[in-house]
C-alpha cells in the first residue's frame, strides 16, 4: 500500500471529529474514515452551544470516536503517518480538548503534528469529493459560527479573507429566527423544510450590507434577524397568525440572496473561476439553488461537497494536514495550544 | 516498572516518571510549572522531557496515572484527555487517582488530615482523611461553609488552604499540588498488579453554567 495515513482531528464547536485520509505523491487525497460525535442535542434546550456542555462531550467521545474511524478504515494507530488537528478558531475549551488529544497520540507515535485552522479545514473538505482545487478559487464558508469569503491560492500556505460578517453568522441568524417561529435547534433544517410550502417573496426582509456604502464583501444578518422579529412580533399583536412557511422563506431568501450575491460579484471582480461554498449552511437548498443558477449564468464553476463533509469533521483536518505534508511545511511543536481566534491567514501553526 | 503520572486539577501542570516496585513509588525525573493557563501547551512537552531525563521513552511506559480533579473545569480536561489518548496508543492501562487523595497520599502520619484546593468562585474541592483513608468529600464549598461544619481541624494540605482562615493552631502539612509519586501512591495495588482500571471519568462537582432561555425577549415596543 503507497502513500501516507493523515489522522485529522476536529474539536472546535459541538462536533467531536476523527478522519483518515491516505495522500500519495501525485497529490490525491483519499479519504478512508470520517466519523463524527456530535453534542448538538444537548444544546438543543439552551438554544445555543454552551461551551462547558460541548467540552465535557468532546473529552468522553475523543477516544470512541478515534476507534470508530480506526476501524472505518480498517487501520490501526501505528498505521498513521501524520496527525493533523484543529487548533483554532473556536471556543477556547473545545479546542483544547482535541489539541490536548493530538499531541499526546502525536507523541506516543512518533509522528509529525499540525495544528491548522479550522477555516481551511472547511475548504480542504471540497477536496475530498471533488478532487484538487483550482488555483485561485473563492470559498465561501457559512455555518454556526462563521460566514467568510475567502481566496484560496494555495490550500497549504495562501488563503486571504476577502470578506465576513461584521455581526451574526448566517447560521446563528437561522437559530434566531428559528426560535422565533418555534421551531427547533439547530434551525437550519427545518426552518429549510418549513420555507418550501412558503413565498419566497411573501415578505420583502431587508438585504444587509448591501448599500452603495457597504463593504462589498462583508455580511451582516444581525438587522435581518431583527427585521424578522418585528415583523412577527406585529403580527402577534395584530392577533393574526404568524405565516410561518413565507416567513421562513423570505428569510431564507434574503440570506441566499445576500450570500450568493457577493460571492459571484467577488468571483467576478477578481477573476475567479470556481466558486467554493462550505459549511453547515452549505447543506441548505436555497442556498444551493440560488448559488448554482447565478454561477451558471456567471460562467463560474460552483462546486459544494456533499452535507457531510460541509459540517464539522475530522476528515477535512486531516485532508489540510495531507495538503501540508504535500507542500512540505514543517509540523508544529508538542508545545501548541489553541487559538481560539487563529485568524483565517494562517493556516498551520 | 515504569509509571507516568500526570496531573492538571491545579494551577500546575504536573508531570513525571516513577518506578514502582514492592518497596513502593520512587521517582526518576519530574516536570512542573504552576501556571493555570498552560495545561494544554506544557503537558506533553512536560511528560516527555521528563522521560527523557528518566533515560526512557514513551515506549517503556507500563501505566499511566492521572488525577481526575477535582479541578476546575478546563484544564482538568487537557491531563485527562492525554491520558486517554496516552494510554490508547501505548497500549497501556491509566488509572484514574482523585488528585485530592494525591495530595493526602504525600502527607505522613495518621492523624486527621483536611484537603483543600482552590475550585475559583471563591470556593474550595476538600475532603478529609484518617489513617490515610478518605472519610469524606470530595465535595465543593464555600470555605466559611467548610469550616463550620467541620469543627475541629488538626492538619491540612493544598493550594487551598491560604484560602480559608483556619485557627493559628492548624498545622499546615504537604504540598499545594500533588506530586507525581502521591499520584501512584493514591493509584494503590492496582498498579503494580496490572489490573483493569476504573474508568477515567472527571470529578467536575459542579454542573455547567448553563440556564435554559426564558419567553423569547421582544424587540418591538408593545
């Protein structure tokens, strides 16, 4: 067997994630296991992660969960070339679970670690359904926690952002509303389900940061969460049931609208031919939808990995720490910590 | 045979190689810096410096022990979890100690012995002991709670004892953290004979900070 086992590591938010990739010197990533512990129900009745809850969950899934993707892949521990792990951002204590996890299996084996950020893990996962990315592309990641635009020259060594949200990120806004509508946590599904018996035009929200003035890259649905709100909130009052299918469609419609809107206007500004979308949000059909029609119509080749790998996972960690080792970037030192705010231009540590 | 003992319930994060015989714990070389912040950065180094300085490698390791707090919350995780994963890939047993019992197993004598470090919010993790044994805790105060309802106190132990006003007369006995050899002390026969080990589960005491949401806030005047 040729090539070289990366064990990647992912631990922070509310997914405990363990992958294995095999990488050979033609560049091709393959991807062997990807399996995934998740806290989000116990999260689910506070509304929100609660990083205490998320980080006990993650110190009693990190072993299980390392054996499950062992014998996903019918690999044993000595059969790792090289650990990769999440070292930011995220929440502080989440992180630290899955760094402190990677350095001692790292020490234990004698092998190579990196710590590398999140945000790339995110781009890497593409990788693995679709194959390498073209040089540049333009990734735009949306999830619970993050909603950026970023230009990608070189997985291992060059990502620039070009843009993010100066306030929630589109996932938090679909949790919000979510909420206001009574519908569960994590709001993305059903207010997903719910927007497809609703008007997508039913209700005009309002399309943020996209004045003459406004950044041109930057994101804000803070103003559109509270849009929602007062429009519910007046209905209620009125005694009026609130419509929730059209709510939830509008709204999705106005976050698609935005999103799609900026990442095909930066694509084309800056003559970039691929359009990358990641993240739990990339799992949402308007998104999807909206984006592979305006990409279309832009000549822009839209390629977003299947919903499984747009989520947090290990296997996209371990697919950045395959890019590293490619490019021949030196591992980190036994003395990393985590970053809670690594910032999205450095990729390894 | 050959024990790395690690601790992380205190502000040190503590590290270190024992030999264990019939004759008892002795240490071969240890590792530690008091610094609440560092658990997730010194740790590994820490355990593998002190191997290094023992002339072993992590190869030779036959166990693990590790304390499993009480501490607060955070750094707690990073000693378990490399624990955990220590022991997976060596292929060897860890053995949970409560760092507690670490502390008193460094103190000798078989008087009344009170253990106390510093769990934040001003408050104290203790739990007593006699001849030895723990009698009570470990539990979570606030230290004018632990005080009264303990009474009379003889000697005590810990990083948490400057944190409570205990009677001139109190000896205090120990150290503020426990040391690699108190960690297998208190891991007791087991060790030595191989046998299965407990779970490593953490002692948190405390629930997480964490309230359900109330009726949802309006943002519109009514």
């Amino acid at each position: 067997m040729t090539g070289k086992v990366v064990l990647g590591i992912e631990s922070s938010c509310d997914e405990t994630g363990v992958g294995l990739v095999r990488v050979d010197n033609s560049g091709a990533v393959e991807l062997l296991a990807d399996e995934v512990a998740s806290s989000v129900e116990l999260h689910a009745r506070y509304g929100g992660v609660v990083p205490e809850v998320a980080s006990r969950a993650h110190l009693e899934a990190m072993v299980p969960t390392m054996h499950r993707a062992l014998r996903t892949a019918d690999l044993r521990l000595a059969d790792v070339d090289a650990i990769a792990v999440t070292c930011g951002p995220g929440l502080a204590g989440a992180l630290l679970v899955g760094v402190s996890a990677a350095k001692a299996y790292a020490a234990a084996l004698d092998v190579p670690l990196y710590g590398v950020n999140h945000l790339a893990g995110h781009v890497a996962a593409d990788t693995l359904e679709h194959g390498p990315l073209p040089k540049p592309c333009l990734a735009l990641l949306v999830s619970g926690g993050h909603s950026q635009l970023l230009r990608v020259d070189e997985l291992a060594s060059k990502i620039t952002e070009i843009g993010s949200t100066i306030d929630d990120a589109a996932g938090e806004a679909y949790d919000k509303v979510a909420r206001l509508l009574d519908l569960p946590y994590p709001g993305g599904p059903p207010i997903d389900k719910a927007a497809r018996e609703g008007d997508p035009r039913a209700i005009a929200f309002p399309r943020g940061m996209t004045g003459p003035r406004d950044a041109k890259f930057d994101f804000s649905f803070s103003g559109l969460k509270t849009a929602v709100a007062r429009w519910v909130e007046a209905r209620e009052r009125s005694g009026e049931a609130v419509p929730v299918a059209d709510v939830a469609a509008s709204f999705q419609e106005a976050v698609a609208d935005v999103l799609t809107a900026k990442a095909v206007r930066a694509a084309e500004e800056l003559g970039i031919g691929t359009l990358v979308i990641s993240g739990g949000v990339a799992a949402n059909s308007r998104l999807s939808a909206l984006a592979a029609e305006r990409c279309a119509a832009a000549g822009i080749q839209l390629r977003v990995p299947r919903p499984r790998l747009c989520t947090d996972n290990g296997a996209m960690i371990a697919a950045v720490g395959a890019h590293l080792l490619l490019a021949g970037s030196a591992p980190s030192s036994l003395e990393l910590s985590a970053n809670p705010a690594l910032p999205v231009h450095t990729i390894s540590v | 045979m050959l024990v790395l003992a690690l601790d992380t319930a205190t502000p040190a994060v503590t590290a270190g190689v024992v030999t264990l015989d019939d004759e008892g714990p002795r240490l071969l070389a240890e590792r530690v810096t008091v610094d609440a912040k560092a658990h997730g950065e010194l740790l590994t180094p820490h355990l593998r410096d002190a191997l290094a300085e023992a002339g072993a490698g992590m190869g030779d390791v036959d166990a693990i022990v590790c304390g499993v707090g009480p501490g607060p919350f955070t750094g707690l995780r990073a000693g378990m979890v490399t624990a955990a994963a220590l022991a997976d890939a060596l292929e060897v047993p860890a053995y949970p100690v409560c760092s507690l019992d670490a502390i008193a197993a460094d103190v000798p004598g078989e008087a009344p012995l009170l253990v106390v470090t510093d769990a934040r919010r001003r408050e104290v993790y203790w739990a007593s002991y006699l001849a030895g044994n723990r009698v009570e805790g470990p539990r979570v105060q606030r230290p004018a709670e632990l005080l009264a309802e303990l009474g009379s106190v003889t000697r005590v132990a810990g990083g948490g004892v400057s944190l409570c006003e205990f009677p001139a007369a109190v000896e205090v006995v120990g150290t503020a953290q426990p040391s690699p050899v108190g960690l297998v002390r208190a891991a007791g026969s087991p060790v030595l004979e191989g046998a299965a080990p407990a779970p490593l589960t953490p002692l948190y005491l405390r629930r997480p900070d964490a309230v359900e949401p109330g009726a949802r806030k309006r943002v519109s005047q009514a």
